[in-house]
C-alpha cells in the first residue's frame, strides 16, 4: 500500500540533492584563500536522516493508534518503535503489509462467523486470497455478498408468509433460482407489480363473501388507488368485519326468544344507527338492560310462585345481581320442587280425610240399625210370647204361627248379615223364638185332647 506521507518524505529526499548543494558543487565554488568552509554535505545528510526517522516514527504512531489497525500492526508496529532508524523505515517498506493481511484474515473469520451463504462463498475465497484480496473483501466485498444474503432471506420470509399470493410466490421461486441480480430485480422492480394483482384478486374474494359492511367497504377500494386497496387489506375490511359481527351478534340477540323487553328495545334502536352504536350497544348498554330485565322477571316469578318460590325471589332481591341470576337459573326449580311436594302432601292429606268420612259415617248407620232392629227382634218376641199364652185370645193356626216365626227369623238374620252384633242378637231372638213356638204347639196339642 502507498502511504502519502512516506511518498512525500521520499520526494523531499529526492529533491534535496537539488536544494542543497553537494559536496562537488561547494569544491567547484571559489573560496576566499586560506579559508576552510564548513563540512556542507555531512551536516545535510545528518539533517535528513534526523528527518526521516521523525516522519516514519510518526506515520507508525499514527498507524498503531488508528482505528483500521490490529493486534499485529501494532505488535510489529511498537516492536520498530522500540528500534533504530533503520528498523522503522524496514517495518514501513516490508512488514507493515504482512502484519496486515494478517490481522485482514481474523476481521474475516469474524465476518464469517455467522454469515449467510453468499458472504461465506466470497469471505472463504479472501481468506485464500493475497492481501489485496483481502483488503478487496473487508471494503466491499462483504457488504455487497450481504446485501445478496439479505435479498435472498427476504425472498424466503416471502414465500413463507401464507398471505403472499400465487402471483408473488411464481415469481419469488423463480428469482431463488438465479443470479444475486434475479434475486435484487425482483424485490425492487418486479415483486410490486406482481404484489398489486394478487391484492386485487383478494380484495375481490373478500368482497364476494363479505357482509354488508365488509362489501361496501371493499367496492369502495376498488374504485380508488391500488393505496386504497392496500389499506382495506390491512386495515379497512377489519374494521368493516367488526361492524357486520357487531350486526349480527345484535340480530342473534333479538332472535332469542328469551331476551327481555329492555334489551330487545335497546337493540333494535341500535340496528337503526351507526357501526359506532353498534358497538356502544353491545359494550355499555346491553349489560345493563339484561341485568334491569333479569331482575323484572325474578320479581315476577316470584310474585307468581308459591310460598318457596316468594322467599328465593326476596332472598335474591336483598343478595348481589350474582344471587338474581342463580334465583333465575337454578333458585326458582329448586323453590317450585319445595312447593310442589308441600302441595302434593296437602292433597294427599285431603284425600285420606275425605275416604276417612264415609267409612265413619257407616259405622254410624250400622250401630243405629242394629240398635232398631234387636228392638224390632225384642218385640216381635214378646208378641209371640202373648200369643202363645193366650191361645184364646190370640186363635191363630199352627201353620201361621211358623210362618211367623220363621218370617221372624230370616228378618233377624238378614239383619244380623250387615252388623256382626245384629247377627248374634238375631241368633239369640231366632233361639227364643224357636223355643217358644215349640211351646206353643205343645200346648195347642194338651187342649185339644
């Protein structure tokens, strides 16, 4: 490598010939006689030795100090300092270039390390190289390997995203392929060309399956700069999707048959207004008119129910909007289960008294007639009685008499069938009967005779 100050310390020594004069030249001037001049050649030369070994020890302090040299610049660099005249001036000519190529292939392999492809093909070939080569690589070289790194990663991270589209992916596949010039060409002349069709056809996928908001949106891109198109792509038919789910969430709101009047009110008045009241609805209002209709109906249900159900409703009304709704979704079963069982037991309770009544009742009759008929029975007995005792008084024939008797007896035991204590009082009547009428005919015989 030329270094401009040693080159001009070299001309200046070149030049001094002619600005000093030499020792031939003072001999060839008159001098005065007996007149020895001064010793001109050997003070010149003193001089410009002193001189350059000031200038080479300052252009090795400059170079020791500078930020391109390294660990062997300045180890051979200081070693001279430490030297003669002769020793800078040899570090300057011969080994100032090898301690360079030297400390060239350490910056190299830190380049390497981690490089992609193309720097790794051009740093490995330097590191084979002479010094200029080296020099060559550190300048430029890998800066011009790295931007085809750079193109070639970018490429790759395109073909990666799942957005890019087929047009993009056609030709980035193809750029790969070729030359660090393909690869260059294509991101920055070809890609936005191609990038601009595939943005257009998905602007038109989005469109034809869009809502509402999301169609508008989209139709009104395509009418402007591809500028337009882009920002519906990342931004617009985001905000226009919003707008078409808020609409439909509101629309599944009002189709819900248990949605309260509150909400259904709220809603339908934010389906008339804005994306904005949309969103306004569905953040702020909805929650609370859902928790005003929720505790309506808890207080209707509980005004409607039965004891169980009134004392879950009030429970819940003096709790928190948490106890509303376990009253609405589980509280009101559980409190219409109590009240249904407590009714079921209070009908079961009527029904065992109303079948208890009848049966009481009978008892009732069956004692009463049983009572009238040993009466009956009694009479009927004592008649017979007179009207064997007095024959005379009473003529009936024999046969009358037991048709009476027996007549009497069948009335007593048909009576005595109904009531167990009417059947042993109508056996004893039927035995005293019986007993009786033998005595009778007994009798009615002894007179006759």
């Amino acid at each position: 490598m030329k270094l401009p100050k040693v080159s001009a310390v070299i001309a200046a020594a070149v030049l001094a010939p002619v600005l000093l004069q030499s020792p031939a030249s003072a001999a060839d001037n008159s001098q005065p006689t007996g007149v020895t001049g001064p010793d001109t050649a050997s003070d010149a030369a003193d001089d410009h030795g002193t001189a350059q070994e000031k200038s080479d020890r300052a252009e090795i302090e400059r170079i020791i100090a500078g930020t391109e040299s390294w660990s062997k610049v300045r180890e051979v660099g200081e070693k001279a300092l430490k030297g003669t005249a002769a020793d800078l001036r040899h570090f300057l000519e011969v080994e100032l270039e090898p301690a360079r190529h030297t400390d060239n292939r350490v910056l190299i392999a830190r380049v390497l390390d981690g490089a992609g492809p193309a720097v790794t093909k051009a740093g490995e070939k330097a590191l084979r190289g002479t010094y200029a080569e080296s020099e060559a690589f550190l300048k430029e070289g890998q800066f011009t390997a790295r931007a085809e790194d750079n193109d070639r990663a970018e490429i790759e991270r395109i073909l990666a995203d799942k957005e890019t589209g087929p047009g993009v992916r056609e030709a980035a596949e193809q750029a790969l392929k070729g030359t660090a010039t393909d690869m260059h060409h294509f991101l920055t002349v070809k890609m936005p060309r191609v990038r601009e069709g595939d943005d257009r056809v998905k602007l038109m996928q989005i469109l034809s399956r869009g809502g509402p908001a999301v169609r508008a949106a989209a139709n009104t891109a395509m009418s402007g700069t591809y500028e337009d198109v882009v920002k519906f792509l990342k931004e617009g038919q985001y905000t226009a999707r919003a707008e078409d789910n808020d609409r439909a969430e509101i629309e599944r709101i009002l189709a819900d048959k248990e949605t309260g009047p509150g909400v259904r009110e709220a809603a339908e008045k934010a389906l008339k207004g804005t994306a904005a009241d949309f969103r306004h609805f569905l953040q702020v209002e909805l929650e609370k008119q859902r928790q005003d209709d929720n505790r309506v109906l808890a207080a209707q249900i509980g005004e409607a129910g039965g004891p169980a159900v009134r004392k879950a409703s009030g429970k819940a009304f003096d709790g928190t909007y948490g106890d509303i709704l376990y009253f609405l979704k589980e509280g009101q079963y559980i409190a219409r289960a109590e009240d249904e069982a407590a009714a079921a037991a209070a009908k079961a309770e009527q029904a065992k008294t109303a079948k208890q009544q009848p049966q009481t009742q009978a008892q009732t009759q069956g004692t009463t007639g049983g009572q009238q008929q040993t009466a009956n029975q009694t009479a009927q007995t004592a008649a017979v009685v007179t009207a064997v005792s007095n024959p005379v008084t009473n003529p009936a024939p024999a046969t009358s008499g037991t048709t009476t008797v027996t007549a009497t007896s069948g009335q007593l035991a048909a009576t005595g069938a109904n009531d167990g204590l009417g059947l042993e009082a109508g056996g004893a009547a039927a035995a005293v009967a019986a007993g009786a009428a033998l005595v009778a005919i007994s009798r009615r015989r002894t007179t006759q005779s």
